[in-house]
C-alpha cells in the first residue's frame, strides 16, 4: 500500500470520529430548557425581593397583641414579656408555632393557640394548669392533677391549698407516685369522709401519709392504703379527745382495727421564786 492510500484512510477514520450535528429540533429543545431556568431564576429572585418587601410594608406591622385566658397564674403583661412579641414587628416574623411553643415553655400554662389576624392583630388564646395543692422543694410550688409540681409560686399566686411536705426535688417515680396517692386522698373528699380539715400532708416513704389537722394540730399516721376506715376512726378519736386535745402527741392508725394514742409527756415546770413543783401537760 502506498502513503497516499494510507492518508486516504487515516482520513477517513477521523471523519467517522466526529459527533454529528444536531436536529434543529434538538437545538429547539436545548433553546427553551435554557430560557425556562433563566426565566425561572429571574422569577425565583424577583418572588424573594417581593416578599421582603411585603414584610417591611406597614400594612403587615403588628399594632395590636390580644391575650386571652390569662387570670390567677399570670398576667397578661407577664405573659407579654414571655414572648417577647414587640408592637411594630411584622406579622410575617411572629410565627404562629414558634409563638406557640414559647408560651406552652412558661410553667404556668397548659396549652397556648396562636393565629395571625392581617392585617395587623395577633391573637393569643391560653389555658392555664389547674393546682390541686402545694408542695414544699426547694421552694414552694404547686401540683396539678397528674401529680406534676410546676412554679415555683410568686408573691401573687393563691397559697390557700392543702401543702405537701416531706419529699425531695429530684424529681424520681416515687415522688409523682407519692404525690398522686395524696392527691387520690383529696380527691376522694376528705373533709366530707371524715370531718377532718387538712391544713398539712407529710409524705413519708416508709411512714406514709402523715396528716395535719387545723385543729388540733396534732399527726395523724394514715399509711399508703385502707384510708376511709381510718379515717372514720380518727374522727372519733378526735371527738373524744374534744376539751383535751393538747394531750395528745400523735395518732396511729396503721393498725388493723386499731388505734394507738400517744400522750405528751407531763413538764415540770419549776416556779422562778422557789414554789412547789407542779405537773403541766
């Protein structure tokens, strides 16, 4: 073979190499994916300016923050602090569930419901926890119904609950079980069952339920279980001690079918000038 057939195919071989030229309809379809993303782009960023504009526009600033449920718990004002919601922001940065969230945060409420009212009212809706009694931690707090301690209490909050003394502030099972057991025992009707008013529980893990009358003052051992019968029991007690009851030092009635009385131990008192001694209980 001789160098100008072997050009001739060398040729021929790169020719075949080439891409071939695209249909017009190709190019068409290239033409239009292009200016569909562009256009796309051009709206995309125009849609954001836009929406930074709606935001700063006066029409959307918040003129007006209603609350509503606040009562014994916390205030309106408190409740306004706590969110941080400030007049003249707008409406679009106070998200409904962020606003939410931060109310459902403070220790006093239950649940919270947040709408926005364009063009300028933001409306709260609260529902505050319900305290059955108060406890004794580190401070003084209340309880609600599920046994859960929340506070603590402030100057403002009612303290004209039965309190609960004798428990720690860590928080374990066996505190939230203590105090539902004390909690059933109020619920129950206490005062009605047995004509005994409470000013005082003390919720001892191995004693048990240690009640303190308003008068007299004196503890009443209940234990965990069996109350209605012992508390028929201590009533009579109680009425028979009636005139005397200052004697009385405790009662017991963690006994079956029992009740054990202890007395107070009689005081000497001497008399400052050197008189006779006599017994005083």
């Amino acid at each position: 073979m001789n160098l100008s057939a072997v050009r001739d195919r060398l040729r021929g071989a790169l020719a075949r190499l080439r891409p071939a030229r695209p249909s017009p309809r190709a190019c068409a379809m290239l033409a239009l994916a292009i200016g569909l993303g562009v256009a796309g782009y051009a709206t995309l960023r125009h849609r954001a300016v836009a929406f930074a504009a709606l935001q700063s526009h006066p029409y959307f600033k918040v003129e007006r923050v209603e609350i509503h449920g606040a009562g014994d718990l916390v205030s309106v004002a408190e409740m306004r602090r706590w969110l941080g919601i400030r007049e003249g922001e707008s409406l679009w940065s106070t998200t409904p569930g962020r606003l939410r969230a931060l109310a459902e945060n403070h220790p006093m409420i239950r649940s919270a419901t947040v709408r926005r009212i364009f063009p300028g009212t933001l409306q709260i809706h609260l529902r505050e926890r319900r305290p059955e009694a108060i406890t004794v931690l580190d401070d003084l707090y209340y309880v609600d119904r599920r046994g859960q301690s929340f506070g603590p209490l402030r100057p403002q909050h009612d303290r004209n609950y039965p309190v609960f003394t004798g428990l720690s502030d860590g928080g374990d099972g066996q505190r939230r079980w203590a105090l539902r057991r004390a909690l059933h025992l109020l619920r129950r009707g206490l005062d009605d069952a047995s004509g005994i008013r409470i000013s005082e529980m003390h919720l001892d893990p191995g004693e048990g339920l240690i009640l303190y009358p308003e008068r007299p003052r004196v503890p009443v051992f209940l234990g965990w279980r069996g109350w209605e019968n012992r508390l028929r029991r201590a009533e009579r007690v109680l009425q028979t001690w009636i005139g005397s009851s200052e004697k009385l030092a405790r009662i017991d009635l963690r006994f079956r079918d029992q009740v054990v009385v202890r007395l107070r131990e009689p005081v000497e008192i001497h008399a400052e000038l050197g008189a006779a001694r006599k017994l005083s209980t």
